[in-house]
C-alpha cells in the first residue's frame, strides 16, 4: 500500500510531481494488514496489538515515528512514539479497552532537532561545534516558537544562551557541546517537532471483539430431545441440564433452529421423504403457520419460557448462541408475503435447496439476486436484532458460504456497531478462500477443517498454517471432532478411547471448541449406512 502525504502546502504542483516534495519519510508497509486494509485486523478486548512500520528516507537524517490509534474516526485519539528495531523496522503496541471498531495508522517526518544532536554528538573540532551549536540555536528557537507557557520560555533561554555561548571564546567547545546536549532541555525541545512534511499512512480497521470470540468451549444440544423418554422436550427441560454442562467446562449452550418447524414436504426418520404421523421433522426447515424466524416452536415453550432459560444459563456461566438458518420451509410465512424473495421454476413451483446427490425438499433457499434485495436484507438482519433483544449474542450461522458475501459484511457490520459484543460462528466446511472471505467480512470465528485432520502430520500442518498463516490476523478457528450432520469414520468404531483422543486434540490445539454432546458422551457411533458420515437415527430428523 502507498503511503499517504500530507497536502500541498504551496500552490498546485505542476503535473508528475508529488503534491509536497519535502516530504521525504517513506512509510513502506504497516503490519499487521489483511488485504492492503480492506478488512480488519481482529483482536480482543484487552489484547496488544503490535505494529511494525517499515520506514526510512534518503541520507542519514534521523525520523520519529509515530502510531497513531483510537476508535473508528478518531485515528488521533492516542499517539504512540515507535521504536526502531533493525533495518528500518519500527514497533511500538497499544491495547484496545473496550470491543468496538478502531482504526489505526502510523506517521512518520524527518526531525530536523533529532537530526542536528545526531550529527553534534560526533563532532571533535571546536569551530565545527561553534557553527553547530548556532545552527541548534535556531533549531531551539523554532521549537520554542510552537511551545506554548513554562515550555516556551525554557526553550526561549536556552536557544539564547547556546547563541551567545557559541560566540563567546571563553567558552570551550567541551563545554559548548555539552550545553548543546543537555538532555533536560532536549526532552522539551523532542514535545514540540516541527511535523509540516509529515508522511501519513493510510487508516487500517481493527475489530476488538470480547474475549468469548477468542477463548470458548461450546456444548450442542436439542432442547426437544431433553424429555423425558417418549415426550418432546422443552426449554424449561433444557435448565435442569444447565449444571451438568456448567460442570464441565463449557461456557457456551448452543441449539440447533427453536422454530416452528414446515409441515409441507416435512422428512421422516433417517431423512425419508414418507413421514409418519409422529414426525417431528427437521429444525432446519423453518416456518409454519405458528411463524418463522423470530418465533419459538410452540412444543418448546413460549418466549417467557426463553428469557427464563437465557437468565438461567448466565447464572451458570453459560451463554445462550443460537443457530440461524436463513432458509424457509415450503409454509413458512415470507413465502406468501415475499413471494419475490425466491427462485421459481417455469412449472409454477419454488426451487428448494440441492447439494446432488442430496435434495431438500423441505427447505427453500432465498434468491440473493431478487428485485427486492434491500427488503430482504433488512428483513434478515432484523432476526438477528430481534433474538439480540432477547439476549442472545452468540450466532452460529448454517451454511453462510451459500449467501451473498456483500450481505454479511453489511449486515454483520452494522449489528457490531450497535452491538459490538456480539459473535458469530461461520459453520462453513468448503473451500479455503471462501472460509477465509467470510471471516474477513465480519465473522468471529470460523469452522474448521479439523474433523478430518487425523494424522499427525496433517494435524502440525494444518495448525501450523493456522497459527501462523496469514489467517492468523482474522481467522478464528473453532473446532468440532462431531456435529449432527458430521460422525467421522475415526468414531465409528464406538472405542471410548479415540473419543476422549479427538476432544483431547479439540480442547487443546484451538482456543475455541465444540461438540455436539448428547451423542458425544454417549459414544454415538453407527453411520446410516457404510462409507457414510450421517448418524443413523440422526437427532436432526427425530426425538431422541
């Protein structure tokens, strides 16, 4: 990226030359950067974040540097003088209080105080000093004229003395040079540089994200399988699991979709497209006459019930995250009321989601394209606003890589900036670049490739290009040894020891896991059929 100048502080350049040609401080690079500064470094609240700046100039003339931080516009809040490592390297660091959105930068000019010491301190003959020690005067005087009160009228005497100190022979040149570089003196003279051919890099974002987004252990559970043997469970069900869960290290209580569940095209057991009269259907196919997205199943409990049980896992230290699809059954209510909002097909009907060989029937996707993609992009951002009112600030977001990037980062954007505490979880198991996009537009973590790292040189690999891959500065990753939709071929052994292995390796090589627990602990292991990574009797298409 290009540094930044100052602008023209004389008329307007004549074409081809630089606006201020005095500038002379090349800044080169600033780092930590994603993309030339077009996404945000993340951090926590609480976290140093250190920058490294490649400046230098022509000659030997000695630079300041400095980082500038504060919050989004208001890069100038906080200055930071940097130091200079080695071969033009500089660092200084700063620690972001509070999560929100900040900015950072450096600046860097030429000092011409720093400069003229520099040179003084290696001078030997007398008469070289005695010129030198006037040329400080001036230098002092100049400072002095920016300085304001006791400042000023120390800098004032001073530059008086050294100028009249440099004609009078009676003084030494010893004696000169070390008035000349009187380090009291100096440090008021270092407050007040002259800055006017400053070279400013460009503003780089920052997230700070609480400390949840980087450190967190996650427990998956539906609430409808924690009945009693044979009754459909409910969120009053779920508190009495609250200790146990507590009890073992997790900080964050995750479900599956709450929602009233489509009836139409509704699968069976082990995804049949024939349900039975008993079928509960997938909490994936969202909506039905009792509602959709912002609305709870009605066999779950009512939202009094919700708020109870959000209340409830904070007195446990656990913390609700909720599962948002964006994907509507067949009966879902935004299917008659934005028609617009979908794919239809030239026979009349809506086109539901594929991913061949496999057919949802009962899900239909929403159309990114559509006339009226501002109202559906408000429309959805209002879920989220909707469940934050409640109190939920954890989101794991299914399948995210299937909707528009320029939706989620506005949509991301927009709800941390009223609601800078709030982290989401991209369930996104596809291509790397696409992993990497959605943690760059906005998402505090990201699924993993690590349910299918088995080896341990595939693990050193893929942990090494985690932690030290240019990820590093905006990818969080958190890792799952199962899902409901995911039973490796490593568990489908049913040995108790490969199970405590992989949420070992889960626990220990990321700072933020999970894992689908029910099945977990009880040591589910039998796939729907040979070569196949889906349970049988899936919880996704039943009570269990």
């Amino acid at each position: 990226m290009p540094e930044t100048q100052t602008p023209a502080l004389l008329a307007a350049a004549p074409p081809g030359m630089p606006a201020d040609g005095r500038v002379r401080t090349i800044i080169d690079a600033v780092l930590p950067v994603v993309d030339a500064g077009r996404f945000a470094v993340k951090r926590t609240a609480g976290e140093k974040l250190e920058v490294k700046a490649h400046c230098f100039a022509e000659g030997h003339d000695v630079l300041r540097v400095m980082l500038r931080w504060g919050p989004e516009g208001d890069v100038a809040a906080h200055e930071i003088e940097m130091a200079l490592l080695y071969n033009d390297i500089w660092e200084a660091d700063f620690v972001p209080p509070v999560p929100g959105r900040y900015a950072y930068t450096v600046v860097a000019w030429v000092d011409s105080f720093s400069s003229w010491r520099h040179e003084l301190e290696r001078r030997v003959d007398e008469e070289d000093i005695r010129v030198a020690a006037q040329v400080g005067a001036i230098e002092i005087a100049s400072a002095a004229g920016r300085a304001k009160g006791a400042d000023q009228k120390s800098l004032t005497t001073w530059a008086q003395r050294l100028d009249r100190s440099a004609a009078d022979r009676s003084i030494d040149g010893a004696t000169l040079k070390a008035m000349a570089l009187d380090e009291d003196q100096a440090a008021i003279a270092a407050r007040y540089p002259d800055r006017r051919f400053e070279a400013r890099f460009a503003e780089l974002p920052l997230i700070v994200d609480r400390e949840r987004a980087r450190f967190s252990s996650w427990y998956e559970l539906f609430p409808r399988s924690t009945g009693a043997a044979g009754r459909h469970g409910t969120l009053r069900d779920v508190e009495g699991r609250l200790p146990a869960i507590a009890k073992m290290g997790f900080d964050v209580l995750y479900f599956p979709p709450i929602h009233p569940i489509g009836r139409i095209d509704r699968k069976g057991k082990n995804n049949a497209l024939v349900t039975e009269p008993d079928d509960v259907g997938s909490p994936w196919a969202i909506g039905a006459a009792e509602g959709g997205h912002k609305d709870i199943l009605p066999e779950l409990g009512t939202m009094a019930d919700f708020r109870h049980l959000v209340a409830a896992a904070q007195a446990h230290g656990l913390e609700i995250a909720l599962d948002i699809a964006f994907q509507c059954a067949p009966d879902h209510p935004y299917v008659k009321q934005h028609p617009g909002w979908f794919r239809w097909r030239p026979d009349g009907s809506v086109q539901y989601a594929e991913n061949p060989p496999k057919k949802y029937q009962d899900i239909y996707p929403f159309n990114f394209e559509c006339d009226d993609w501002q109202g559906l992009w408000i429309e959805l951002k209002s879920v989220f606003d909707h469940w934050i009112a409640e109190g939920v600030t954890i989101f794991r977001v299914d399948n995210p890589h299937t909707k528009a990037f320029p939706f989620w980062e506005w949509c991301i954007t927009e709800i941390k900036r009223e609601h800078p505490g709030v982290i989401f979880l991209a369930e996104a198991f596809t291509r790397p670049k696409v992993m990497h996009r959605l943690a760059k537009v906005g998402y505090s973590q990201s699924y993993t490739y690590f349910t299918w790292r088995n080896t341990k040189a595939d693990l050193i690999e893929y942990f090494t290009e985690l932690s030290q891959g240019p990820g590093y500065e905006y990818f969080r990753p958190n890792v799952w040894p199962n899902t409901p939709d995911i039973l490796h071929a490593q568990l489908q052994s049913g040995e108790a020891a490969m199970f405590r292995l992989r949420l070992v390796l889960a626990a220990t090589l990321a700072a933020n896991y999970g894992i689908y627990g029910p099945a977990y602990e009880l040591l589910e292991h039998l796939p729907r059929h040979p070569g196949s990574e889906e349970y049988l009797d899936s919880e996704k298409y039943q009570l269990r």
